[in-house]
C-alpha cells in the first residue's frame, strides 16, 4: 500500500530508521523521529494520523518503508 506524508512533525524518540515507536504514528530516523499527522493512502481523500489509524492500524514495532 502506498502513503502519500503530508505533514509531519519532529518528535523525540530513536531506533531502528522506519520502525514505528508508538500509537501515534511516531517514526525512527537515523537521528531522531518525526510523527506523521496527515497522510493520504492511494486513491483516497487526505486524513489526520488518527483518521487514518482506525481504518489501518499501525503497531509498535512494525517497520515501515
């Protein structure tokens, strides 16, 4: 599935770069994280984070990229 980020923020945080941290879409960078807050899967409408969770849940742990 692809996800347009259309806005994000810097957030605290580390690991593993693409591993989720938490339940609010928070990612690992090389240094750093950055929290997703609007996204847009393909072929649907743009939706906040939170939005966009309850119809596609994200765990902790899981690696995005």
């Amino acid at each position: 599935m692809r996800i347009k980020v259309l806005r994000a923020e810097i957030a605290e945080g580390g690991g593993a770069p693409g591993t989720v941290l938490d339940d609010r879409l928070t990612i690992a960078c090389g240094s750093g994280a950055v929290r997703l807050t609007r996204l847009q899967r393909e072929g649907r409408a743009p939706a906040a984070a939170a939005a966009f969770l309850r119809g596609t849940p994200v765990a902790a742990g899981q690696l995005v990229g």
